[in-house]
C-alpha cells in the first residue's frame, strides 16, 4: 500500500473534525479541545486535509466496534452465514445473519453514525472552502461526491432518513426529520451531476490519488442512484459514460482483481484502501471503541476458524476467526453455471481443501456448511507485520468495472434494450469463460440476476439487490426475512428516542 502519508494525516485532523462519542445522536458533534472551525479551510493545504478527512469514514470498519459496512450489507443475504464460534460470538452480526436484528443493533448503529459522520465532515469542506482555487473546487467537487455515497447508502438501507446538506446548529439536533427517499435521491443526483464537470479522469491522477473520486466513479454513483429509482434511461446512460470512457476494462484474470497487486487496478471504479505497514502486535492495536485503526481486521474475522483448520501446502489462505461461512446454495450456483473461475477466486469447499493436503476437523462447527470463503481472503503477503492477524491491508472495491456493466445490463434490460442488454452481460461471462446468453424477456432477466449473484458475491450486493427487486421473500424467507419489516434496517433506538425519528415498520 501507498497511502501511509494520508492516513497519518487524517489522524491528525480527527480530533479537530468529528467527534465520535457513545450515547449522542447522530448529530452531535462533541468535539474536545478543537480548534475554532472558522479559522481553519482558508488554504488549499487545509482544504486538502479536510477532504482526506472525509475519505477516512470510507476506512471506519472497527473504529467504534464490529460495525463493518461490508459485513451489515452481506450477512442479510443468502451468500453466507455469521460463523464464529458461536451464537454469542458477534451477537450484533449474528442477529443480521439471523434475521432476528431490532433497532438495538449495534452494528446497525455504527453505520448508520459513521455515514453521518462522513456527511459532517463532507459539509464542512463544501460550506467552509471557498472555491477559490482550482483545487478547492474540485475538492468541493469530491466531498459532494462523498456526501452523495454516505446519504446514499442510509437511503438504500434504511429508506427516508435525514437529509443533511447544511451546517447544523445544536437547536436542530433533535428537531430534524427523516426527508422521502425521493428527494434524498434527488439531492444526490443534484450532488453528482454538479460534481461530475469538475473531477478529473482515473488515467489524470497520479498513482498515490487513485484512491480519491474520479469523473467515473461519480457517474457509476450517478447510474446506481438512477437504477435504484428506477429511472432506467438515465442510469443506462450514466453508466454508458463510464464505459465509453475507456478508462475502464475487466482484469483478464478474475482472481487478480482482489489481489493486492490488483488495488486501484484497471477494474478499480472506487475502492477504499488499508494498510499493512502499521505493524500492529498484540499490544499495541487499538481495541476499544473510539479508536482508529488503519489495517482491516475484518479480514481476520472472515478467514477460516483457526481452531479447525490447516492450511494446504500450496495455498496462501491463512486461518481466521472463522466468520462469513459461504452457504452451499452460492456454491452449487457456480457448479450448476459452470463456472470454474470465479468459483475458485471466491469459495472453497471443504473437498477442495483436503484434495489439496489441508484439513479441516469440525463438521459441526457453528453455522458451518462445508465452504470457505476466499474473495476478501485471509492471504499471507510479505508486508503484513509483527502479527499477521492484526495487519491485512487488503483494500475494498466498493464499485468496480463489472458491477457498472452488470448494472447497465440491467438498466438496458429494463427499457426494453435487449439487444444493448446482452452485449454488458456477455462482457463480463467471457471473462469467466462463459458462454454468452441469448435469452430474452424474463430467462434474460433471470439470468443478470444469476450473474450479478456469482460475480459480486461477498461484494455487500445481493441483499439489497433482492429487496429491489421483489425476490427477498422468495430467497431470504427461509432464512427469516419478513416482508413489511426487513426490507428496510431500523433506525437505531438511540436516535429514536434522542434524535426524535420516526422508526420504520416492524421494528422494536
């Protein structure tokens, strides 16, 4: 990794900028010993360093308890199970998994406080920098951005919720409603589409800004706002920008895409970067909540539990704490497919381990099914520190070239342009070596479904894919979902009661 610098900066800058204190509302902004706010954004540097502030909440993982975005957004679907060692074991994960979440959650709550966080921090870089410098503009640019992707994942997840686009005051704590997703998303799009005309090209950056917003990573956001409502001409169009930009291709090898050689690859529309380099030991990594760490624990978490299991000889995936299990149902998907190459980069079985010469030895290890999962895989790297377990810098692809063809595919299915359909889907199935699909109407449909299913899993897609398409009852009811409850997170009790929200239906 190559953002050291820009991590030891944002640390700098978090005691000035957020505050991150248990029990407030999602709002407050208690910020001890900070520095007057009115003498700070003046210069390009300080503008520069409050938007790499606003980047940091991309990388809150841990900072405040086991509240992973990636893991809120996967254990609802039917891609895998909580694992660890037991039910008590992550209980907040576990309840997500389980389908038994209420608005205590709280992991639920550390996602819902840390997108708001991000909005904070984008607000005052976008009320505070005056705009006039050519790069105070196109930092404005990128934290509207920004503050598009946070409010876009509260209104993807937990419907209306407050629309925060001003510097609030303390009166307005406990007195700002949840805004119609509507008109958060249309905000967005307002967002976005201002941002877009001043944001640089993937190929203008230098190789240490790769992990800032791009032209095309606010159009593939611009697209999926679009797709999520429907609005199927302009999100095909918005993606079409993405792809005749050239800026963009699938990796050849489908593996290489969630190697570390393949962070801010070619396939790379907007990841959020770790590090390995902070050489964290068992002493000094910062447990505990209100901490900012900068390796991703989350990948220790997922790797295969350590108490059962032996790596094979030739392989590199290291043992874990035995979370994100992958349910037999995604594997039999890639078998019944025929699809070998993604299989291989994403989910292992238990047969294929030991065909190998590893060896697992509890077959009736909690919510254990007989597969392991490698996407976002435990791998020993060279740069992984005193203590491997505390040190992956693996990097998050929260959008990539492949999801923005399936995407388009969608978009194009939807209005009635199967022909433009099909050439997305074919893309991406010949990088798995596929055959194209030639079906039409609903099988056509069925099958980006199916495909968005076996290229994006573990990626935080499906459950809210099949919320909006209708499909969480038919897919995720045997798991626990109910209709008129889970299609929407709860709002998290704490802002219920402080915050005075109103909370979505079905939740205690």
């Amino acid at each position: 990794m190559q953002h050291s610098t820009l991590r030891y900066t944002i640390l700098a800058l978090t005691a000035v900028l957020v505050s991150s204190g248990c029990g407030k509302n999602f709002l407050e902004q208690d910020i001890p010993g900070r520095a007057p706010l009115e003498g700070y954004y003046k210069t390009d540097a300080d503008a520069m360093t409050a938007t790499f502030a606003v980047y940091d909440l991309l990388q809150a993982e841990y900072n405040w308890g086991w509240g992973s975005p990636l893991m809120v957004k996967t254990l609802p679907s039917d891609e895998s199970n909580a694992g660890g060692n037991g039910p008590a074991d992550q209980p907040n994960y576990q309840a997500l998994d389980n389908f038994t979440f209420e608005s205590q959650n709280q992991a639920v709550l550390w996602v819902w406080r840390v997108n708001y966080y991000g909005i904070y921090r984008a607000n005052q870089v976008i009320h505070r920098v005056t705009g006039g410098t050519p790069l105070q503009q196109r930092l404005v640019a990128e934290c509207k951005v920004l503050r598009a992707y946070y409010h876009f994942e509260l209104a993807s997840l937990w419907g209306d919720v407050p629309l925060i686009t001003e510097l609030l005051q303390p009166e307005d704590y406990t007195t700002t409603p949840r805004t119609p997703r509507a008109e958060v998303y249309a905000q967005l799009e307002k967002d976005l589409l201002e941002a877009i005309p001043l944001l640089p090209l993937k190929s203008q950056m230098a190789p240490a800004d790769k992990f800032r917003v791009s032209k095309g990573a606010a159009q593939a956001l611009l697209g999926k706002v679009y797709l999520f409502q429907e609005k199927w001409p302009q999100a095909h169009a918005a993606f079409n920008d993405v792809i005749m930009s050239h800026e963009y291709d699938l990796e050849n090898n489908f593996a290489a895409v969630f190697s570390n050689a393949g962070e801010f690859g070619i396939e790379s529309v907007f990841e959020v970067p770790f590090s390995s380099k902070r050489n964290y030991d068992w002493g000094n990594f910062p447990w505990g909540p209100f901490r900012q760490i900068e390796s991703n624990i989350h990948i220790q978490l997922m790797g295969p539990r350590s108490d059962f299991y032996t790596k094979a000889p030739g392989d590199s995936l290291l043992a874990g704490w035995g979370f994100n299990l992958p349910k037999p149902k995604l594997y039999n998907a890639y078998v019944a497919a025929g699809d070998v190459e993604r299989r291989k980069a994403t989910v292992m079985s238990e047969a294929e381990l030991k065909a190998a010469g590893g060896n697992w030895t509890a077959p009736t290890a909690w919510d254990y099914e007989g597969y392991f999962q490698r996407k976002y895989g435990a791998f020993s790297t060279s740069t992984n520190g005193p203590v491997n377990d505390l040190n992956f810098g693996n990097n998050y692809r929260l959008i990539r070239y492949a999801d923005v063809l399936l995407m388009a595919a969608e978009a194009y299915y939807r209005d009635n342009k199967e022909t433009e359909a099909r050439a997305e889907l074919k893309k991406v199935r010949l990088r798995a070596k596929l055959p194209e699909i030639t079906a039409s109407g609903t099988a056509l449909f069925d099958a980006i479904v199916n495909e968005r299913f076996l290229e994006l899993a573990f990626e935080g897609h499906r459950y809210l894919d099949l919320v909006r398409w209708g499909r969480a009852e038919t897919e995720l009811g045997p798991l626990g979902f109910k209709t008129k409850k889970y299609e929407l997170f709860p709002i998290p009790n704490e802002d219920v009661r402080v915050g005075n929200l109103s909370q979505n239906q079905g939740y205690n």
